[in-house]
C-alpha cells in the first residue's frame, strides 16, 4: 500500500500509448500492488478515477469510478443528490467502441492537470470490452457522465489528456474562477 506521486501534464509517459498487460501478469504480486497503489492514490488525491500512466507506470489499466445515476445500474441507490456514489471498476487492456456518437458536454478536471477544468464534449454512448482484475473478459456499456469519466480515463492510457478536447479554450478555466464563473454552465 503506498500513495505514489501522480505526475503532470509536460511529462512525456502522459503521452505514451500504454502497454498491454499481459493476462498471467494480472494475478502476479506485483500488479496487485500497483492496483492497490493507484486505489491509494485515487483516496488520497479524492479522484474518481486514475489510470496507471498517472502515476508513471505506462500499461493499460485504469480505475474507473462510474456514478449510480448510470442506466447500467438501475437497481443502484439513487439517494443523496450531492453524492450519488460510485461503482469502482478496474480496468485493464480497453477496447472502447462509440454506441452513440451524439455530443454530451462536462467540465472535467484531472489529477494531471491540477487546479483547472475544462469544457468537454464527447459521444454520449460508449461500450468497452476489457479485463477485469481477476482476468475475465468483460463487457460494460455506459451513457451521460459515466460514458465521459470512462472516456477520460481511457484516454490517459493513448496518451490523450482531457485539455486536448477543449475545442473553445475560452473555456479552460483555474478550479476557482470555474466555480465562481461557469459552474451553472453545461
Ligand atoms: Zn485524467
């Protein structure tokens, strides 16, 4: 268990297309430790997701926090509006293919890019097969804002930061000045 130092945008490995993980390699002690080291990340940084590159380590494996107003999970408790709560997956080897090319736009924040946010807008629908923790293929298909933070996160394994995306950079804001100015715009 270790909280590793999340790296930022400028250095090269958050461009690198990540390398797959070989599936003998995902029950080893190793890749379960550097699991267990993106979780503690993540927890300390209060992410909602995080993908292996973040913290240095080029492969494709990414945590993905998917919010319970998914359609996906209709049976998930949609109680306090504030924190709807999250289903926590890991991610390894992603295929992601768009279901919906319809545009849905965010402010999105990474812990790459600290203290700025910026308007992005992608496909509302996406469905990505990939590999689960304990090796087994999966297949999961999102929509809304949970489609967006798989987006995101699977770009940090191409390579693709978010600021990539803002096409109206009049729209990339510091954290402040978005919750003072843009926070009512969507
Ligand atoms: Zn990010």
């Amino acid at each position: 268990m270790a909280v590793r130092e999340v790296i930022r945008m400028g250095h090269p490995t958050l461009r690198l297309k990540a390398k797959e993980v070989a599936r003998e390699e995902i029950q080893t002690p190793e890749f379960k430790a550097l699991v267990q080291d993106m979780f503690d990340t993540m927890a300390e940084e209060e992410g909602i997701g995080i993908a292996a590159p973040q913290i240095n380590v080029s492969k494709q494996v990414a945590i993905v926090g998917i919010p319970h107003d998914n359609p996906r999970y209709p049976d998930a408790p949609e109680n306090e509006e504030e924190d709807p709560g999250f289903d926590v997956m890991v991610v390894i080897n992603p295929k992601i293919t768009i279901t919906n090319q319809e545009q849905s736009g965010f402010w999105e924040g990474c812990l790459s890019v600290p203290g700025l946010r910026g308007y992005v807008e992608r496909p509302i629908g996406v469905k990505v097969d990939y590999i689960d923790i304990d090796g087994k293929d999966q297949t999961i298909e999102l929509s809304g804002f949970g489609a967006t933070v798989m987006q995101h996160e699977l770009d940090h394994l191409n390579g693709i930061l978010y600021v990539d995306h803002v096409k109206d950079i009049t729209k990339l804001s510091y954290t402040e000045e978005y919750m003072e100015f843009h926070d009512d715009e969507s």
